[in-house]
C-alpha cells in the first residue's frame, strides 16, 4: 500500500538495450532502499522508446526482460508502482497540455535532442523535440519532488521545473510541487567500462560492458580482456586510469581482504594483472549469475510478469487520475 505521508519517488528507464552493472549499482540498488522508505514510482518508458524505435517488433520482449530484471534485483511490486508508462493513460494527457507552455525555442536547443538528431538525421520527429516535455509529464503526473538522476538528466529536470511554475503561474494555485534530483545525498556511482573509456552504457561498446543478462562464459571473457599494462616500477606509484577502474570494478564484487591484498601487491610492485582478472571475473559471476538466471525464470512465467504490469498500472493510474482532476480543474476544463 502506498502511503499518505512519504514523499513520492519517480524514476523510469527505456526498454532499448540490455540492463548492466551500472544500472544495478547507478540506480537499482538505490531502488529497492528506496521502496522501503519513499511512495516509488518506477516505470519502464515504452512510449520514449518510440522516439528511436521505428521497428517495435522486439518492443515486447524488451519490456519483459526489463520487469523481469527489475524484480530480480529485488524491486516488490507490493512496495511500489512498477508499470508500462503506455498503460498510464493520462500521461498523454497531461503531455498534451505540457505542451502548450513548453517554448520550441528552448527545446531545439536541449543536449539530448542536438545529440538524437545527429544519430538519427533521418527520423528526426515531434517526438524528440517534445521528449523533455513527455519526461516531465512522467514526473508530475505522480507530483513527485525526488527523482533519481544522473547528470545526462539535470537538464530535463530544470525544464521540468520550469513547467511547474509556469503551469502554477498561469493557472493559478499550486497544482505541482517542483521536482529536485534525488540520490541518498551522494554521488551515484559510476560504474567504469572495461576497456577503459568512460562509463557502461547500453548503448556503446558491448564488449567492455557486463550485462545483467550476460552468461558467465562471456563475463570471464570481457573481464579478462579488460586493459593493463606491464605493472608499475616503483613503489606506490599512483594507478592508470584503466588499472584503477579494475580496482573500482572489484570494489563493487569483491571481498575486502582480496581488495587488499591486490592493493598491497600493486603498492609493492608484485601484482599479477591476469590473477587479478581472473579474481575479478569469478566475482563478477558469482554475483551477475544469480540475477541473470532469476530474471530468466520471471520472464518464462508471463502471468505473473501479466499480474505485475496491471497491478504496477492500477497503482499508477490512481495517482495519475488524482493529478488529472487537480490539473483540469485548474485549466478551466470543468464545464459541468
């Protein structure tokens, strides 16, 4: 049962691409704390997805392993709203009537939709123009002041913001509380690729990513292909990038007293990347494979993931239809 007197938690990823490490310690982790502590609202972003999905014929089988992933990871739909952001019809809704004070002018000027038209010149629709103003519709369709992002997002969200106020100015009262970035009062975790450059990612370099779903034969491969180099040369020399991105990797999986150990090796000049790695790999199993094979039995069970989705919609829906009623109220769009 959702509570009165917690604040309200909205989050939402895309189905496109297969869930990784970063996901789990960036945002899934946090997920299941939060669920215990906040009114959450976690959904899976079907209708953004059409924004870079012409081709929907994979669409089903993306949203199910999501779900699946989700509640492998330990996300209770009896402790929080997990739902299709399509089964929530008023998000339509109050898209369109976003809409009408969101400026094209700031719009063509977002990161994400420079970014977008540049990877795909040939589909450039409404729909990624209008992308931040569908995000923001999400976020105030719950009214929720704490939304778990990343910086890529920061943007969005002070857009967001400015929704809020220009709807509250215009049509009087205060129909929308505004929406702040929310991550425990910390830094999320970036989770480092393998190969040494930048962060996981769904959508980047698959091979120096670790899936959620990857078999354990292909998590010992890519971490044993992860960069190093011959070791340092003298004592305590300060660590590459790539070198300490593996220590960062093993800090997620690892023991203490094996973090140490490889620590006190690299500091005396003693380490053996390939022990490392293959240490680094069988965590990396052992930690990956009990998630990757419950996801698997969730998605088999298609009436369970059935029942998830429609409770996960009746939840959201309620709060949606609360917020509608507010909202056309304040319009004007109360004729009888």
């Amino acid at each position: 049962m959702q509570s009165v007197n917690k604040e309200i938690v909205m989050s939402g990823i895309r189905p496109t691409g297969f869930l990784h490490l970063g996901n789990y310690f960036g945002a899934l982790r946090n997920f299941v704390r939060m669920q215990e502590e906040y009114n959450c609202f976690f959904m899976v972003a079907d209708l953004h997805a059409l924004t870079t999905l012409p081709d929907t014929k994979d669409l089903k089988t993306n949203i199910t392993r999501v779900l699946a992933e989700h509640l492998a990871c330990g996300l209770d739909p009896n402790k929080c709203a997990l739902y299709c952001q399509s089964h929530v019809y008023e998000t339509s809704e109050l898209y369109l009537y976003l809409n009408m004070i969101a400026m094209v002018g700031v719009l063509e000027k977002t990161t994400t939709f420079k970014d977008k038209i540049r990877l795909q010149p040939g589909n450039i629709n409404a729909g990624l123009l209008t992308y931040p103003v569908l995000q923001a519709a999400d976020i105030l369709l719950h009214r929720a002041k704490l939304v778990p992002v990343g910086k890529d997002q920061e943007q969005h969200l002070e857009m967001a913001r400015d929704y809020v106020n220009r709807f509250n100015h215009r049509y009087g009262g205060e129909v929308f509380p505004e929406p702040f970035a929310f991550n425990y009062g910390s830094e999320l975790i970036k989770v480092p690729s393998l190969d040494g450059a930048g962060k996981m990612s769904k959508s980047e370099n698959q091979y120096a990513t670790l899936y959620l779903s990857d078999p354990d034969d292909q998590i010992r491969k890519k971490v044993m292909k992860a960069k190093t180099d011959s070791g340092p040369t003298e004592p305590n020399t300060p660590k590459p990038d790539y070198i300490e991105n593996i220590f960062l990797l093993m800090k997620l999986v690892s023991a203490p007293d094996v973090i140490k150990k490889f620590e006190e090796d690299y500091n005396a000049c003693t380490i053996r990347y390939g022990d490392m790695k293959k240490q680094l790999a069988e965590d990396m199993v052992r930690f990956i494979a009990p998630i990757r094979e419950k996801a698997e039995a969730i998605q088999q069970d298609t009436d369970y993931l059935k029942k998830v989705m429609i409770q996960g919609a009746e939840k959201a829906r309620a709060s949606a239809q609360a917020t509608m009623q507010l909202t056309r109220e304040a319009i004007g769009l109360n004729y009888y």
